[in-house]
C-alpha cells in the first residue's frame, strides 16, 4: 500500500487537487473502493483542504490472505477457509463488509485444511478432510471442498469415501458487524449485530444497512441467537452433498461485477511459447485486470481500472492512465473510457490549475517530499491518446477527446513559461527527474497528436522539448567516479539530490510515434548507455526486478515502498526501454527476475515485494501492506510480454512495424488474441528472435 496525502482545490491556492473516488490518504484508515466514493463526474466539487500531516495506522497483512476480486465486490480469506471475523475476513460490497464469519463444523468439529487457492481472480478453493469416526484410523473419510466467490456467493460440498452411510451434522455459524473497510483496516470494525430468522437463512440489520445470507437447500434449523444454520445430510458410501449460501445487501440483489459483463473490455488474449510460465503469466494478469474494472455510475459504458485491492478499489488517475497505457495490446475501449472518465475532472476556469487531471500525493520515499499525481496524470492525459491512436482508437473517438488533450498541453505550457523545466505542484516545488520526463514525452507525443488534426500548438511544444533536452544532460547529469547517474531531483536553488533509484527508468519511457518509431528521449547516447548499466547492476537489479532505491543508498530499506522494494511497473518500464535502446543484456536480466517473481506469487503479481537479493532456490519476499491484484502490476506482466515481440503499431497509417527482442529470453513465444487497427492480431518469435504475424486486420501492413 503506498501513502498518498488527499487534497482538494477549486483551482487556485492548493498545490495539488483531488480526485475524490481515488488515492489513499496518509491516514491508511482512509481506504477507498469504488461504488461508495463520489463518481468522477463529481470532481470538481471539492473544497479546498490543507494537506493533511502524515499519520500512519498499522494495516492487518493482507500477504496471507486469500483476496477474490469482482469490484465492487470483495471477499477476503485466511488460507484455512473459515472467516473468523478476524483482520480483515469476510464478503464485502462497494467497501462495505456484508459477512465477517463463516465458520463451518462437521459432525461437531472443524474440517482439516488441507490446500487453499486462488481458481480465478474472483474465486478461491478451500479443500479439508475429515475423519468422522474418531478411531476409525488415520485416514479422512470425508472431504469438504468450499468454492467462494467475490460475489458473496459459496458452495460447500462433502464427499465421502466410507464404506457406509454417514450421517453428518452440517453447522455454519455466521455473523456481521457491517463494518466500513477503513473501519476493519483501522481495527475499529464494531460489534457484531444481532441476527434474526429471514427467509431460508439470517438478516442483520443496522442504521447504516442491512445483510442477509440464504442457503439452499434450506436449513433444518436456523437460530437467531446463536447466528447457526444447521443440516443433517446422509451420505451414502462414495456420496456427496451440498449446500449453497448466498451473502447479498438488502435490496442491491445478486448485482454483476463490471468486468465480467457479456463482452469482456479487454480481449482474451492467449500466450504459448517455450516458456511454461508465459500462458499463466498473460492470462492471471487478463483476469486480474478485469476484477479491477469500474464504471462511472453516470456514464455505465466508460470503464476504469481501480488502483487495487484490498486498499485502493477507487480510481487513482495517474495509476488508472498508466494501466490502460500498458494494456493497449488488448484494445482501446479501455483507454477510451479511462480517458472520458477523466475528461469529465479536468479543472476548468483560467487559474494556474486550469486544464490540470485531480489527483492525490503520493508518498516519494525518504528523500523526497511527496509527489503530485495530478501533474503525473496530466502528462499521461494526451500520452495515452496518441498513443491509443496509433493502436486503432478511431479518429472521431480521437477528436471528441482532443479538446481535454489541448487543455492539457495548454496546462504544462503555461505551467512551464519561459522556464525549462516543469516544477512539482506538491510541496517544495521540486524539480523531478521523472516529471521531466513525463513532460517531455507528452509535448512530443502531444505534438504529433495535434499536427494530425491540423491543431496549433505543435511546433511550440516541440521547440520546448528540444530546449528541455539540452538543459537536462547537463543540468540533472550527476558525475561521480562510475561515470555517472541522472539525479533523482534539482532543488530550486540548483542543488541535486543524486541518489539512485527505479524512477529513473522513467526516462527511458520515451513512447511511441508513428512509422513504428519511438519519441526521442531525454539523455544522450553515452548517458543512455551509462543509466543501462546502473540498471542492470546489482545496487538495483535484485534478481527480482529493480529496487525503489539503490541497496548502497542511505535509508535503503528492501521493504520501502520507495525506499528499496521492487515495483513491478517500473521494472517493466525499465525492460521496455532497455530492449527499444538496444540494450538487451540487462533488459533480459530484469525480464526473467520479473517472471521469476511471478511465478513465485502464482502469477498474480503484487504492486511490489521486498527488495532482497535473490539467491537460488529462494523466494521473493512478500510485502504485507501490498495491493494483489494491483492495476499496474497486472497492466505490467501485459506490457512485458508484448514487449518480447515488440509490437509497433500506427493504425492510421495501416501499418505495423516488429521489433521483436533479439535474444528471445525465454525462447519462442505465440501471442494471440491481440488486437491492432481494431481487429485480432497474433504474432510469433522464433528462438533465432524473428518475427512473423500470423494474424491482422485487413490492409495492415508490415512496417521496416
């Protein structure tokens, strides 16, 4: 979970503005999750609010848990199976939990937990055993299997094995406290509330709700008191039974989960290749990225990314544009609809915010004060335009968003001035290695949008970028003995704050133009090669993926979420901008550290782990406040794999250009499902590393 300070503005005095249905706040009580927070469309009506000095409330660890995710639904486990009630267990909905226990006892005692796993992003499988005759032997004759379901639905089943009829008493014992999330999270949830007899199960009802279970078939006896359905099933020798139950909000009825609707936002792309890892890789990160779609309530067909679960299911604009940006290899309604969705916050009026995207700040480490997400996204705004432009986003899709896009650009201009660089709006006014960065890449990519509309503007912008180029590699390159290192920031007095960390893979992070080419990029040859082997050495390369911040840093720290812990976003950032420079040695290097990882988290890639070297036959080690499934980590493995490929498309053009990495790092590799100019694209690599498209859209074709 990464901290961020929630501010508001109406545009004129604050340095940042809000975006109220996402960011966390110091306060990690303060959790979000979509459905309870103010819809996009609501941003712009919010006060002005200091920024609020750091508090931090110890999270429950979410590492161990068991999370089925299908916002706005939730249900949290303990790899037992049972919900106790304790930490953060049981069903929730819209941040809401509807259920804090489940507790389950056969023939008086509690099943064996024998295996826990997650089946899909929104379901999990809780396997135990039971021995109903106590001297009977060592062996089970019963096995209870509980299928649960972020929904708020579960199926228990028995199954024997004995020789003869069973006859089985069957007890689930349930409760709720109706508690908000934050409230759980924060170790405040309340009492539990009195149940009474509804129906085919229990009801709880309070000022702030109400919740019922119902279980089918029905049960023989329901107590109120006690909070007990109870079952006397026979089983028959090689017999099953089952029950299902039902958790639903008074009124809410069964409900659907935005990204598991009939047609499915992002294309249900395949992978196969001589890796093993790479189909569960792709398809884990698909589902996961569904689990985490929203809708803004007053436009249903715009679609977001929340940032993660448990503690970000809101939208967060940076991490949201961010996403959908990786995710572009899967279509462009994403895109399109996170864009909308943030059209409708931009800040209007003539003040000095005028044009900017809301957002909170994030927490920058512990050399840095916090960071503006609304300046990050922003950027990101006309970067994810261009660039869905050239994936297939048709040209009137492109034009109604344009106008946001402008106001955009039209912000980091007058942001600007006549200065070269782009100051932080967070405290301190700093002058961010990455912000530049972020700059840089939209006057170019915005600049190219705004010449295939016949728009002004483009010329200044570029004019800008090249002026920005030439102050940077002298004015942010920090020498030292090792041949130096781009600094992470320039205070307003000119000093630098040279420490070496991930973000500076932002600069690498040039984006795409057309004719398959990629944006210049800030640093010069010979940084671009010295910053390539900062990357690939082993103060960041941790076997895993790259440290936050470099293991001989002072306040290194493996668990800091910016301060030594691999993030998987930026990792797979520095990968894609390794191999698009050339520079495959170390680019495959953090490639398989990433893959490695993945597959130790059974391919559901958290928003970062600890930053500890690996060594062989070990683990990465988990972090416990850590958002899984997280938007960005699951955008992340998308964009990792078809950066294998190197897919370069320019729709408008009618033409894709391959790339593919040289080496092929984890042998031949097959993606289909893809989709380009609108239409399904497979491509294949060959362990010799040449590629060759095995399906496209008609009239595509193959760039040089």
């Amino acid at each position: 979970m990464e901290p961020t300070t929630r501010v508001s503005s109406a545009g004129r005095t604050t340095s940042t503005v809000p975006i109220p249905s996402g960011g966390r706040t110091e306060s990690s009580a303060q959790l979000t999750h979509g459905g309870r927070n103010a819809p996009p469309s609501a941003a712009r009506a919010g006060r002005i609010i200091a920024p609020t000095p750091r508090r931090y409330t110890e999270l429950p660890p979410a590492h161990t848990a068991l999370i089925c995710v299908a916002l706005p639904f939730l249900a949290i486990s303990s790899r037992e199976g049972q919900l106790t009630g304790d930490g953060l267990e049981g069903f929730y909905r819209a941040g809401r939990r509807l259920l804090s226990r489940c507790l389950l006892r056969v023939a008086g005692r509690e099943p064996v937990a024998v295996q826990a796993r997650m089946d899909t992003a929104e379901r999990a499988r809780f396997v135990a055993t039971l021995r109903p005759v106590v001297d009977g032997g060592p062996d089970p004759d019963v096995i209870v299997e509980r299928f649960r379901h972020a929904d708020g639905t579960e199926r228990i089943t028995l199954r024997s094995s004995a020789t003869r009829a069973l006859r089985l008493p069957v007890e689930v014992a349930l409760g709720t406290d109706l508690a908000e999330l934050g409230a759980v999270a924060a170790g405040r949830p309340g009492r539990d509330l009195a149940a009474t007899v509804h129906d085919s199960g229990l009801r709880w009802s309070s000022p702030i709700g109400h919740a019922t279970v119902t279980a089918d078939p029905p049960p023989l006896d329901a107590l109120a008191s006690a909070g007990l359905l109870r079952w006397e099933p026979e089983l028959p020798p090689g017999g099953t039974w089952s029950v299902e139950l039902r958790v639903r909000s008074d009124g809410s009825g069964v409900g659907q989960a935005v990204g598991y609707g009939a047609v499915r936002p992002l294309a249900g792309a395949t992978a196969r290749g001589d890796d093993p890892r790479v189909a569960p890789l792709l398809r884990s990160c698909i589902d996961d990225l569904h689990a985490l779609m929203l809708r803004d309530p007053a436009y249903p067909s715009d679609l977001y990314l929340a940032a993660g679960a448990p503690w970000r299911c809101g939208l967060a604009p940076a991490e949201a544009l961010a996403a959908a940006r990786m995710v572009l290899p899967l279509g462009t309604r994403l895109a399109v609809g996170t864009l909308r969705a943030l059209a409708r916050t931009q800040l209007p009026g003539s003040g000095p915010q005028s044009g900017m995207i809301p957002g909170p700040l994030r927490d920058a480490g512990p050399h840095l004060p916090p960071s503006c997400t609304g300046t990050e996204a922003t950027l990101l705004f006309p970067v994810l335009l261009a660039e869905a432009r050239r994936w297939g986003l048709p040209e009137a899709e492109v034009a109604e968003l344009l106008p946001t896009a402008e106001r955009c650009l039209q912000w980091l201009r007058s942001a600007v001035g006549v200065a070269p660089y782009l100051a932080d709006s967070g405290p301190g006014g700093l002058l961010r290695c990455e912000t530049q960065a972020h700059a840089h890449r939209a006057a170019l990519l915005g600049a190219d949008l705004l010449d295939s509309f016949d728009r002004p503007g483009g010329v200044g912008l570029r004019q800008w970028a090249q002026a920005l180029r030439t102050r940077f590699r002298e004015d942010f390159w920090a020498e030292d003995r090792g041949g130096g290192r781009p600094a992470a920031a320039r205070t307003p007095d000119g000093r630098l704050l040279p420490h070496l960390g991930s973000s500076s893979a932002h600069l690498l992070d040039t984006g795409l133009l057309g004719a398959g080419l990629t944006a210049q990029g800030l640093l010069d040859k010979v940084q671009t090669e010295q910053l390539a082997r900062l990357l690939g050495g082993p103060a960041l390369d941790s076997g895993w993926g790259l440290r936050s911040l470099g293991v001989r840093e002072p306040s290194y720290n493996p668990f800091g979420h910016r301060g030594g812990a691999v993030r998987v976003q930026e990792t797979v950032l520095a990968v894609a901008g390794l191999a698009a420079a050339g520079y495959e040695k170390e680019a495959t290097s953090l490639l398989r550290g990433v893959v490695l990882a993945a597959e130790a988290f059974g391919y559901r890639l958290p928003e970062m782990y600890a930053g500890e070297q690996r060594y062989e036959g070990g683990d990465p080690l988990p972090h416990p406040a850590a958002c899984r499934p997280a938007a960005t980590a699951a955008a992340a493995g998308v964009r990792l794999l078809t950066t294998l490929v190197g897919i370069r498309p320019d729709a408008p053009a009618g033409t894709v250009t391959l790339r593919p990495m040289c080496g092929a790092p984890l042998g031949e590799i097959g993606l289909a499902g893809l989709r380009v100019a609108g239409a399904p694209f497979s491509v294949r690599v060959s362990r010799l590393g040449l590629a060759m498209v095995e399906e496209a859209a008609d009239g595509l074709q193959l760039g040089v």
